[in-house]
C-alpha cells in the first residue's frame, strides 16, 4: 500500500456551496495540510484558476495559485502540451483572455484551426456553424467537459459545458478529440505530475460519484465521497456523511 501523500479536493458540493464554505471545510484543509500536500480541483469551465482561486480565497481558505485546478485554465495547458494553435474558443472572455496570455492565437470564424468547447452563456447557431465549419475540415475537438447541466443556486439548475459539447457534436457527427475535465484523468494527471506524487499517494474528496470518484478510480486513486452514509460508494471508497470525519476515518483508506 503507498503512503498517502497528497488530498484533492472538489469544490462545488464539497468544500462550497454557491457563496458559503461547507461546515467544517476550512478546518479540514488547514489540518491536512500539516500532514499532507493538498491541491483544489473544479470542472468550472466558465472561471479560470486565478478565479476559482479568488472565490476561495473571499470564503476563506488559504490556498495559492499552483494548487487550483479547473477545467477551463487546464483546457490552456493541455492546447499548449499537444500543439494545438489556431483556436475558436467557445467559452468565457477570461478563457479566452488566458488562451491569448497563452500566446495562442484566436480566430473569431469558421477559419481556425481547431476548437475548443467549454460553457457560454452567449453560445448560439452562429458558434455551432463555426464550430461545424472547423470539424469538417479536420480540426481537432477539445471538450473542457461533459457535464450536461449545474447547480445554479435557489434550486435552479442551468445548461452545462456538456450541453454546447452535445450541439456541436450532433451538428458535427464527431465526438470530442479530448476531454479536459472528470471524470477523465487529465487534471488529477497534471496534480500527480506537479506535485511530484504517484496516483496512488493521492486521495481524492468529493461529492459526486460518477465525477470525482469515477476519475480517482479509473486512476488508481483513493476516493472519499463526502454525503453519503457508511457503505454506500463500493470498493476503494471510503463515504463520510460529513467532512469532519474524514481525518478520524483515515486509517480506512491504507
Ligand atoms: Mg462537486
């Protein structure tokens, strides 16, 4: 069994819930962190990292730069890692704006490259002709995620990144060359790389199973997921009603 070294934590449901930090969370995290590296991740394709990290930060925890990971800033890194330039970016002027600070060049038409999908809130038929336009002509797909849909708050639920990844797809007959975000393995990848540990030294917390457990066992990482009573997640899970007990359960996970 490798030691556990380093605990991911997912933020929406987990650590937060819209404006407020989950009861007990940033206990949690300043504790761990005596014994632990830890790192923050979101499939948030809209915010980029230096955002999510200001929304930590404004609820309280003290986190840096380097250890928030979400799924729009990573799209950028994985575009610089596999060469792809010459982008339509479906997404948030603060993606794009990170796309450009990239040093990889935007193209608002049907000309680019390559395209790259992640949730916008002025997605229309015009995008998805572009998008169409590029995929036709062999363009690679790069997808931030697939999440259909997201809580928006007051019980209201809105489109996802997964919904404008389905327009373009269906228009298109082509799936995503790659996806970016959870379930899929590129962001816990990026952590284990960065922070120097193997995926087996890395626990991954969060509230959602097909999401966040999913990705740390199709990677051979440990899994605590946070809401559910005892014996409900299956093998290599451990699940905790509550944050707080997760450090009294730890010896469960080795
Ligand atoms: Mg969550």
């Amino acid at each position: 069994m490798p030691e556990l070294k380093l605990f991911a934590f997912d933020l929406d449901g987990t650590l937060y819930s819209g404006e407020a930090a989950v009861s007990g969370a940033i206990k949690l995290v300043e504790g761990l962190r005596k014994g632990y590296k830890i790192a923050f991740f979101t499939n948030n394709s809209w915010k980029t990292a230096a955002e999510v990290l200001e929304k930590l930060s404004r609820l309280g925890f003290e986190c840096r730069r380097e250890e928030v990971y979400a799924a729009s800033s990573a799209s950028v890194r994985y575009l610089k890692e596999a060469g792809l330039d010459n982008l339509f970016v479906i997404g948030s002027p603060a993606l794009r704006a990170e796309v450009r600070e990239a040093g990889l060049r935007l193209l608002d038409d049907g000309f680019a490259d390559n395209l790259v999908v992640a949730l916008d809130y002025g997605f229309g038929y015009d995008k998805i002709a572009a998008a169409l336009s590029i995929l036709t002509r062999g363009g690679k797909f790069v997808a931030c995620n697939e999440d259909p849909s997201f809580p928006a708050g007051a019980g209201k639920t809105l489109p996802g990144c997964g919904a404008m990844v389905a327009a373009v797809a269906a228009a298109s007959r082509r799936r995503p060359d790659f996806i970016v975000g959870k379930p899929h393995g590129y962001m816990l990848s990026a952590i284990a790389r960065d922070y120097g540990v193997e995926h087996g030294e890395i626990v991954v917390v969060g509230d959602s199973y097909e999401s966040d457990i999913r990705m740390a066992l199709d990677h051979g990482s440990k899994a605590v997921l946070v809401g559910r009573g005892d014996g409900a997640a299956g093998e290599g899970v451990l699940a905790v009603r509550e944050l707080s007990e997760i450090q009294k359960r730890m010896g469960d996970l080795t």
